[in-house]
C-alpha cells in the first residue's frame, strides 16, 4: 500500500484497488524515467494505492472511501451495497464488466472508464504479431545468435517460407476504433481489406478505406490474415469455432487481442498441431494467467504474448493523464466519460 505523503483529511478518499496494471510508481515519489505517475491524481484527492487486492479484502480496503479506482478487482452488486460511502468508480481500462453497472446506477455511484487510450499501441502490436509470423524475423535472429548461419554454404540462410504482406487479404471482424486503425495499417502495407459485413453493406469506403463487407463464414473462408476487434458477449463468445476454423485456408494466420474468449482454444492448438492452419498470433487468453499446460502455450506456430499490447509507456501515461481527469471532471460536477447514464 502506498499513500500520498501530506495529503489533507478534507479531500475526499480515494483508494486504487489494483495500481500495479497502471504503473509501479509509489505516490509522493519522483516518478522513474518514462513512468506515469500518481501524482498529479494525489494532488486532487487524499490517495492510497495499493498494488493488488484479493477480493476478500475489497471490502474492507474501500470501506471508508468515497471514490474507488479499479482495473481487474470486482466491484459486483454485493460489494456495491456494502460500500456506504461510495460515489465514484473509476475504471483503469475501457471494458467495464468488472463492475455492476446497474447496480451502481441504482445505488447512485457515477462509473466511468477510459476509452481509447491503447488503440495505436494494440494496433501496432497486432501488426508485431503478424509480421513476426509472416517474416519469422526473431527466429532467423536466433538462428544467426546459434551460429546456424556461419556454418551455411551460402550467403543466405532461410529457415523455410517467409510471405510478403501486399496483395493478400486482412479480414477485421469488428470495425471499431482498433479494428479500422488495424485495416487502415493492412491497407497501407497493400493488404486488401476484408470486414464481417454490418448491416447491409458491401464493397464501399469506410473511413476513407476500401473495404469489402462479407458475411463472417465468408470471411473466415476468404482472409489471408484474420484479426480479431468485436467485444466479448454472448452472441461473439467462441466465435472462432472448430466448424469457422474449418472454413480458414490451411496458409491463414489468425490473430487475437480482443478477449481469450472469442476462440475456441482446444480447437484452435488442434488446428495448429495438424497444420489445418498456418500460425496464430494471441495476446490475449480465456484464462489469464494461463496454466502450465495450457493448449496453446506449446502449439506450433503460435504466439502467445502476455496481455501486454495495451501497456506501452506511451498508452500508460495516456491511461494515467485521462483516470486523473475524469476523477477531477467527476469532482467539479461535471463527470465525463460515465457509463452509468
């Protein structure tokens, strides 16, 4: 736990349930080189930030606070009506399903969240994914630092194929902030732009990009590289099946920095092992952090990065500068970005 150093008792409390997501800077410190740090929050509100709280001691961290901040602790329907002195809560990310919002509506508690922050970090995390699994660059490295490449005939050394990315097709199923980011980038490279079709649209202009609009099963059928941007709910939940993973050709790359949930795991490692599928590249899993014998961690061809697209320096500082913001929007009567409306 750590605290504002000299913050007066009249300014309302404020408590971070889980302030290592953000950063690991202490409050009332020099903030470390490129770090964001808590200390223009601190400069608002009497602050006390703990680094993680296990949800048995939620209640007893928030009880006496007035506004609560929380990035992946549960604030659920219970806890909500336990917390008496409650007005705020502020969510440290975009998705809000850590938190009740009806029953914080109800309760009169004002949620807010931060949309946004990470799309060009994602983006370009995506595209990391993907250009690692089309050019295999980390692996050639490897095999030069193994000293593969100097007991070679010749003056190249390939580990197999490699692909170029112009002229194939990048499908985006979601065409949200990220995902249209995500075809704007394919596009550039000379990828044509595939999307899962929204409404009735078809071959058209969207947000300045050629788009073609087709039905998912027809997508999945037709992308050379297929991105995942949609949320996770109900009707998106395993969206990537074992029956739409049979519909990719055997040369497709699927990539996920959505939510884990999306794909049917068991039947994509399966994909993979019998090489019905070319690579897969995750940041995201149904279970985080994974087990040890998770089925993708080992699988050919995937890789699996550790929920860290979002977390550049660069998103980070954004996140910190908007969570401060909207706590001193909420203060002045006038909250912003609320989702409780």
């Amino acid at each position: 736990m750590t605290a504002a150093s000299g913050a007066p008792s009249a300014r309302p409390l404020c408590v971070v349930l889980d302030g290592f997501s953000l950063t690991p800077h202490v409050p009332g410190t020099p903030a470390p080189p490129d770090e964001p740090s808590w200390n223009d929050l601190g400069a608002l509100v009497e602050l006390v930030v703990y680094e993680r709280t296990a949800p048995e001691l939620v209640l007893g961290r928030a009880s006496e606070a007035e506004l609560v901040l929380t990035n992946k602790a549960v604030l659920d329907s219970a806890t909500l009506g336990a917390l008496g002195r409650l007005r705020y809560v502020g969510v440290l990310a975009t998705g809000t399903n850590i938190v009740d919002l009806e029953a914080a509506r109800s309760a009169g508690v004002v949620v807010t969240n931060v949309p946004g922050y990470a799309s060009e970090s994602v983006v370009e995390h995506v595209f990391g994914l993907i250009l690692e699994l089309s050019l295999r660059i980390a692996e050639h490295a490897r095999a030069v630092r193994d000293g593969r490449w100097a007991r070679a005939p010749d003056f190249c050394f390939r580990l197999g194929t490699t692909r170029e990315l112009s002229g194939q097709s990048l499908g985006v199923v979601g065409m949200g902030t990220i995902g249209s980011r995500v075809a704007a980038v394919g596009h550039a490279l000379g990828m044509r732009v595939l999307a899962a079709q929204q409404a009735s649209m078809h071959e058209s202009k969207y947000r300045g990009l050629p788009v073609r609009w087709l039905p998912l099963d027809e997508l999945f059928a037709r992308a050379d590289v297929l991105s995942l941007h949609c949320p996770l709910c109900p009707e998106t939940e395993r969206l990537v099946d074992a029956r739409r993973l049979a519909l990719m050709k055997p040369s497709a790359l699927l990539i996920n920095t959505g939510r884990g949930g999306l794909v049917d795991e068991a039947a994509l490692s399966e994909a993979l092992r019998a090489r019905r599928l070319a690579g897969a590249g995750l940041d995201v899993l149904s279970a985080e952090p994974p087990s040890a014998d998770h089925p993708l961690v080992h699988a050919p061809n995937c890789l699996v990065t550790p929920h860290v697209a979002w977390a550049t320096t660069a998103a980070r500082t954004r996140l910190m500068a908007a969570v401060t913001q909207n706590v001193r929007a909420f203060l002045e009567g006038r909250p912003d970005n609320v989702v409780t409306l």
